[in-house]
C-alpha cells in the first residue's frame, strides 16, 4: 500500500465531492490518522505531503512526537484526559475532542497560549460515543468563556460505522446547522468556523455536508 497513491485517491474523491457541493478541494484539511501505525508509515505520509497529523492516545502521540516535532501539525483526536493534558496541550496544532468544563480548566491552566479546540458533540446519541449531547453545546460554550487560553474553532462528531448514507449526511447536517448557529451569536472566544467530521468510510459524505477538517486513517496508511 503506497501512501502517495492512496492521498492522490483521496484528494481526487474530495475534489469530486466539492464539485457535486459547489465546494473549494482547498477549504477541506486532510489529517493523516497515523494512531496504528508505525514511525516508518508516519514518515511516509509525511513525505506523501500530509502535513497534518492525528493521534488518539498519549503514548503514540508522544512516541510520534519526540521523533518528528514540528514536520507536521499534531491533532489529537482521542479522548483527552485531565491529567494528561500537561503533557500533550504545547505540542498540539488543533485539540478535537473538548467535551467537559473540567478538560477546559485543565486546559486553561496548563496552556502556554490559547489552544484550538472542537467542542465534540454526540450527534448520533449513541451511548459508546464520546461527547456532548446537541442541545447542550450551546450552554457548554457559553461556560467556558472564562478560560482564555480554550478558543472554540469549531464543531468535532463520530459518525457510526454504517452503511446507510441518508443517515450519515443527516448526522453531518446536523452538526453544520449546529455550527451555523454557533457562529450567529458571534462569541469572541468561539468563532466556530470549523466541522471536524468524517473518516475513512464516510469522507466523501462529509465533504458534500460541510467538513473542513477528515480525519483519514486505513485509506491513507493502512492499519
């Protein structure tokens, strides 16, 4: 599997997705999910030209990290907890996953500057899915106004791994309506300009319902 080749693939399926949706290919980040496989692969896709990358767990982002720093931007795209932010939150270009205020005062305290998070939001309302329910992002944005170093770029979401399209696209609508009512009200602190969504499977879809930010693992690098 050649990495150079999938990206041409994958960039070619974006584009025709943009054309059916009246979309810029250049509006759409491709983040190379790199959490399965090795340094090798990552430098692979590195040279393929990903320059963003996307780690769910500690122990890989830091293994990652320490070998690569700054030849690509680092998303962290896992569920973050409090007690490890002090050791990821400086080395992050974007952090996908603020779901609670107490990850946002954690944040907050140990940030060297403000932090670029989606707000994860479980569209789907599926229990082994991580992230706020919709009806409560709004209030979650508003509370965490007080910690200057969290700056709310944009909306994150999972969809399930199925194969019914017309629910997937409701999942992605969803979560860009949501958005767009976000941005109406014009927080300082939470522009909300972004839609991180749609992975291996379900990309395309994504593209055509808004996504800025795909976050492709097994189609870019295999598993």
């Amino acid at each position: 599997m050649d990495v150079a080749a999938n990206l041409e693939e994958i960039q070619s399926m974006i584009g025709q997705a943009c054309k059916r949706s009246n979309r810029n290919p250049e509006e759409i980040t491709i983040i190379g999910v790199t959490k399965y496989v090795t340094i090798e692969r990552t430098e692979e896709t590195i040279n393929a030209g990903i320059a963003n990358l996307g780690e769910n767990r500690l122990e890989g982002f830091l293994e990652k990290y320490n070998h690569f720093g700054n030849k690509a931007n680092w998303h962290f795209i896992g569920t973050m907890q409090s007690r490890k932010v002090k050791d990821v939150i400086n080395h992050v270009h974007m952090l996908h996953s603020l779901d609670r205020s107490s990850l946002a005062k954690e944040i907050d305290k140990r940030a060297e500057k403000p932090v670029d998070c989606f707000v994860q939001v479980n569209v789907s309302g599926e229990e082994s899915k991580h992230g706020l329910d919709p009806g409560k992002v709004i209030p979650f944005i508003e509370e965490i106004e007080k910690y200057s170093n969290v700056h709310v770029v944009g909306l994150m979401t999972m969809a399930p791994h199925i194969e019914d399209k017309d629910r997937l696209r409701e999942i992605f609508r969803n979560l860009a309506e949501l958005r767009d009512s976000i941005k109406e009200k014009k927080f300082p602190h939470a522009p909300c300009e972004f839609l991180s969504m749609g992975m291996s499977n379900d990309y395309d879809l994504a593209v055509e319902e808004g996504a800025t930010h795909i976050r492709v693992g097994s189609k870019l690098v295999g598993s």
